[in-house]
C-alpha cells in the first residue's frame, strides 16, 4: 500500500494514532492477562486431582511436556539396534 491508501484506510477506521502506537484502551480490550491466569489456575487445579487419582499417568504426562526421553530410554535403543543388527 502506497501513503495514500494507508492514510485513507487508517481514516477509514478513525485511526488516529501514530503509527506503531498501540492506545491504552485497545490494548486493555485485548489483554487476556488474567482470564489466562484464572484458565491456568482452574487447569492446575483439575491436574492436581487427577494426579492424586493417576498418578503415574499424571507423571508421564509431565515427562513428555517437559521433552524428557523416558529413563531407559538409551538402553531401549541399544537394546532394538543390536536385536535388528544395526550394532
């Protein structure tokens, strides 16, 4: 878009802030700050009782969001590379 165009969509809108400039009421319309945390708060809390009732279940969930290999895994791998003749 040339500076025509820009100045007539920005016109178009009622935009009259500076380029680049985010007003405070707009950027207070879009912050999810504290819906997120409540999201957060309520998703701990529904985790928490699963854990107590699956509990190793409710570990291998963290493992795996965590990006851990699981604890044998190295000797897992070792184990199928020399059963399949790739040692």
């Amino acid at each position: 878009m040339g500076t025509k165009e820009i100045a007539d969509a920005r016109a178009g809108m009622g935009w009259t802030s500076e380029p680049f400039v985010i007003p405070q009421e707009v950027y207070a319309a879009w912050d999810v700050k504290e819906a997120g945390a409540h999201a957060e708060a309520e998703w701990n809390k529904q985790f928490d009782a699963y854990r107590v009732k699956y509990s190793a279940e409710a570990a291998e969930f963290v493992r795996r969001m965590n990006g851990e290999l699981p604890a044998k895994w190295a000797q897992d791998a070792k184990d199928i590379a020399e059963r399949e003749g790739h040692y």
